[in-house]
C-alpha cells in the first residue's frame, strides 16, 4: 500500500470526471498471466465472452475503464516455462515464426481478483463467412481448460501506462462515446464506473440486432444501439455510426460557441496515417462540457473525427480517437 500512496499521476488526476478516487502505483511492470479458459458464455449474436482464470489473476494489475491488454495465443512449440520475468516482449519477437504466439489486443472486461478470474468479450467477425482471423477463430471455439497467456500490468493504475486510454478533463459534463462492435467492451466497462451527475450518449454500431447487450451506469445515460442487420446486407461498416454521430453533433455542440473548424489538418491529408490520437491535455468544449471518445475501425473512427474537428468546430484536445483495427489487415500490419 505504500508505494500505491506515494504517487497521484497526472493521468490519475485527468479521470476525476469520473470520480475515481485511486491512486496510481508507480509505473507498472508488464508481466505474463498463464491463464486457462474456465468458462466461455455467447453474450451476444456476435460476441462471446470468455472468462480466463488461474492463480496468477489476482496479482494483474486492474485499472478499469478501457483497459486494454494482450492475449498470447500458443502455436508450435511455444513454451511459457522458459519466458523470462522481464523483457516479456523481446523474448516473444525472438520466438522463431511457427512458434511465436500470436498476440492480439483486447479489453478488459471484468476482473474479479478475488475468484481469480477475468472476462474478455471477444467478437466473432468472419466466423460465418469462413474468414476469421486468429483470435476471432479461437474464440469461436474455445472451451474450458484452453490455454492462452495474457500480458497485462503489474499494479493497478489509471493512464496510458496502464493501458488505460478513458481521461476526460475533469470539467467534462457531457460524454459522447461512439464505436463499433470492438470498442462495445471498452464503452460498457466504461459506462459502468461513470459517477451521477454526468451525462453521457453511448453510439454503438453492432453487426446484429441480437448484439444489444444490458450496460447500466450512475450517470445519466443515453445508449443507442445500432445494428447494422449485416446478414440482410442493410448497411456496410460504421454507415448508421457516422449518421448518428453527425446528428448527435449538431444537437450537442452549440455553434456559436464551437471552435473555428481545424480543416486544415485534414484537408491537406496532413493527417493520413494518424489512428490513435488521445489528448494529454483533454479539454472539455462548449457550455454542455463536452468530450468525445472514438473508437473502432481505424477509417471510420477518422471520419468521425474529422467531422467532429473539422466540419462541427470542437477542439481536437476535446475528442480522443483510436483505431481498434483496420478494415483488410491483420493486426500488427
Ligand atoms: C485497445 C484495443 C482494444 C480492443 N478490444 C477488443 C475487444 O474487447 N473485443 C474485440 O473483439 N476486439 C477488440 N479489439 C480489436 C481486435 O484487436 C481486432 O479486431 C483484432 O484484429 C482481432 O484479431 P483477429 O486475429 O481476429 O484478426 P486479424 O488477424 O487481426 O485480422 C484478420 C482480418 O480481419 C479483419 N478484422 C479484424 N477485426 C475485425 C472486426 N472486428 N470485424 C471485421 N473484420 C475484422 C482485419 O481487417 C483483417 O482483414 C481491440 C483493439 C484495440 C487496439
């Protein structure tokens, strides 16, 4: 507990808008979790959550929110006996290829260090089609006892360094998160520890009417699901989020009061490339306190911002935006 008392980071300070109240242990070591599948459970018509346990658990250091962390899937001869305590990830790229565990980045869900345990909800894209990715495809089967290893922080902690990227300012009154099926864990568990008093409009686009999933939170919400009904072929990714994000918008943002639009950035291309940008010094903009929070695939999650920033006029340190993945690669591409 010492060492947990001794330092309130900056990132710490930049949650109070959602009145979390710990305090950040010093930089955490990342670290590997031997982990079994202990329960596997279809939480939707797309997602599958699965429920990871073993007696490392209870040492993973949970920050909350949209905490991220990687999942180790084993192929060939991969062996976790012989991974060192630290330098996790220069062992793994020095692993020969048919060997190297594939690593994928997920959220975490739930963790209950008590039992030991840990939810990831994994979606199922490409299963049906017969093009699923890796861990797309370990997830459509996986069964009690299956193996994986999952890397994560030492200690808990809030900010980037614990993989933590949910930081709105702490004048931050009206929340407007939007993001497709992957970031649907991340925007959940965030929901979930949001404080009374702030108002917050959840956008979610899922591939199936049968993804609407039960989210409750102190504050007072508005979560709007939006399917894109993929097997009758209704709307291709992120048509119905950019809609919605764009009327939403316009109720939001008071246009007398918004920012000159920042088009430059984006009408020259200057931006190109850029997935993943979240503001260290994040302002909350207009009379309503607002801050943006975006997440999913790399190119929508651009057009979202790009309209927010550049047509609507709200400051870029006002909207974070991250690409979970990108349409036509694999990850780590
Ligand atoms: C911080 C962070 C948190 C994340 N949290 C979650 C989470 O909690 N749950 C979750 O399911 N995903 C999450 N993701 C997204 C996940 O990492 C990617 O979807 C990843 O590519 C899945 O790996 P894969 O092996 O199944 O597919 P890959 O081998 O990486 O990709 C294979 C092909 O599938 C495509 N593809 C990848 N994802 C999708 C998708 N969702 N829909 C359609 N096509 C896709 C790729 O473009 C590629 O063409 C998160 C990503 C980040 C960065």
């Amino acid at each position: 507990m010492a060492a947990s008392t001794a330092v309130r980071t900056r990132a710490t300070d930049r949650t109070r808008a959602t009145d979390d109240v710990r305090v950040a242990a010093p930089d955490p070591a990342y670290r590997l979790f031997d982990v079994a599948v202990r329960r596997v459970h279809r939480v939707g018509t797309s997602f599958v959550r699965v429920t990871f346990g073993g007696p490392q658990l209870p040492a993973f250091g949970a920050g909350g929110h949209d905490q991220r962390l990687k999942v180790l899937l084993p192929q060939g001869a991969f062996d976790l006996a012989q991974a060192p305590a630290t330098d996790w990830y220069g062992w793994w790229r020095a692993l020969p290829d048919a060997d190297r565990p594939v690593m994928r980045t997920y959220t975490v869900r739930a963790v209950r260090p008590e039992l030991g345990e840990l939810d990831v909800d994994f979606v199922l894209h490409g299963v049906a089609e017969g093009h699923a990715g890796p861990a797309s495809a370990w997830a459509a089967r996986a069964c009690a006892g299956d193996r994986v290893v999952l890397v994560g922080p030492s200690a808990p902690g809030t900010g980037r360094m614990w993989g933590v990227e949910w930081a709105p300012p702490a004048e931050a009154r009206t929340l407007l998160l939007a993001a497709d099926e992957t970031a649907v864990p991340a925007v959940c568990a965030v929901l979930e520890q949001l404080p009374a008093g702030v108002r917050a409009t959840a956008l979610l686009e899922v591939p199936e009417a049968g993804d609407v999933l039960d989210v409750r939170s102190a504050a007072d919400l508005t979560v709007e699901w939006l399917p894109r009904a993929r097997s009758q072929g209704a709307h291709a990714h992120g048509e119905r989020l950019v809609a919605r994000v764009r009327e939403v918008a316009a109720r939001l943002v008071d246009e007398e009061t918004a920012a000159a639009p920042a088009a430059a950035e984006d009408e020259t291309g200057a931006d190109e490339g850029v997935l993943w940008d979240v503001p260290e010094q994040a302002v909350a903009s207009g009379p309503e306190c607002l801050y943006a929070w975006l997440a999913g695939e790399a190119g929508v999650v651009k057009q979202l911002r790009r309209h927010l920033v550049s047509e609507v006029g709200v400051p870029r340190a006002s909207v974070a935006f991250m690409g979970y993945w990108r349409e036509g690669r694999r990850e780590g591409e």
